[in-house]
C-alpha cells in the first residue's frame, strides 16, 4: 500500500494502519465495484482529515456509499481511533493527484472539497484543487448529474475557483460567500476547520457545480 505523509515519533505506523478494516489499498480502488457490500451511489471527500465530515454523511445517508482520501497517515489513523467503523464508509491513503487514475471513470456521484490547501503562492496555483486541471478529473470521475461541493474561509481562493470554473465553461450554483447564513444549505456539516475558523469570524464561501 502506498504511504501518505507521517509524523515524527509515531511508532509502527505501517502496523497500525494495516489494522484499519475499512483503509482500502490501492490496488481495491482497481476493483471499485467490491469496495463496498451494498452497490449504492459513492461520493469521495477529498483531504478527509480527521474525518468528522464523512463520517457524518455516511452516518446521514446509509443509502449512498463514502469514500474519505488523505495524503496525511497520521490524520487516517487518528480517525479511525476515533470513529465507529460504517459499512458505507471507507477511508484511502494518498494523494489525490497521484491516484485519481485508479478511479474508474463516472464511478462517482459527487465529490467533497473542504478546506482545501490554498497553496496561496502564484507559482503554486496549478496545486490547488480547484484548479482546471483537477476539474478536469472530477469530470472524468463524476457519472453525468454528480455533484461537486466546495467550501472554504479564503476569499482568495474562492475568487480563484469562480474564475476557473468560468474560464472552463462550467456553471456553478448557490454561490455563497455566507454558508452559514444562507437558506439553501439547510444540512450543511460543519468541518473542524469550518468550526475553527468561524470562531473566528471568517465568512464561509461555498458553491456547487454539477456536471451535465
């Protein structure tokens, strides 16, 4: 199994996620259609962190399957400590970028972005995973109709993925620069970093892109 970022002082890394059930290989990614028990819509998060968000929604919504990703080992195995292993919920270790190949094309009804590295260097923009060449792999990835949802605190970065999704053709919906104020998002779950940073006063911006 590929290996995400660690920590310093963690002992027996490798052990310890190995004994995670539901932390799929790589190679099972190749073989999406027995990931789960149930053939349901799948939905992927991507930088899961420490996975309150997907958890919820697979907790929310036994009928559709989850999928969290994150490049970090540390944030997985914490996660897994924490969290009641769900049938409908499985988590993978990488980097989106390296292993989006893996993914069978249209095997997702939607994708889930939040909070995402801003990567706030210009020279850097090409990274953020709002940027025309991720959209373009979300597109392979989302069946016709699937969804994808973003949220994020930096404004710069939200103006940066309006442009790109308007450079590209792409129609957004229920752009909001106040997610927690706006009517249209009635069951949103709020991330540790959302919850962080609206104690602090930040503005949550949103929006949604379907594919057609």
């Amino acid at each position: 199994m590929g290996r995400g970022f660690r920590l310093r002082g963690i002992d027996n890394i490798d052990e310890r996620l190995e004994q995670i059930p539901y932390l799929l290989s790589l190679h099972q990614l190749e073989q999406f259609g027995e990931i789960f028990p149930l053939q349901q819509d799948t939905y992927l998060e991507i930088g899961m962190g420490l996975g309150s968000f997907i958890h919820a929604k697979a907790l929310r919504h036994p009928d559709r399957n989850f999928i969290g990703l994150d490049r970090a080992a540390i944030l997985l195995l914490k996660a897994s400590e924490r969290l009641e292993e769900l049938p409908n919920l499985r988590f993978v270790l990488g980097n989106f970028e390296s292993i989006h190949h893996l993914f069978p094309d249209q095997s997702l009804s939607g994708i889930f972005l939040n909070f995402s590295d801003p990567w706030p260097k210009k020279r850097h923009h090409k990274r953020r995973l709002t940027h025309r060449r991720f959209l373009d792999y979300y597109d392979r990835l989302l069946k016709p109709g699937g969804e994808l949802h973003f949220k994020t605190d930096r404004a710069d970065l939200f103006d940066f993925s309006l442009e790109e999704f308007q450079a590209t053709s792409r129609q957004v919906y229920d752009v909001t620069r106040d997610l927690h104020h706006d009517s249209r998002y009635p069951d949103n779950i709020v991330t540790e970093y959302e919850d962080k940073f609206s104690q602090l006063g930040h503005p949550i911006h949103a929006l949604r892109y379907v594919k057609t």
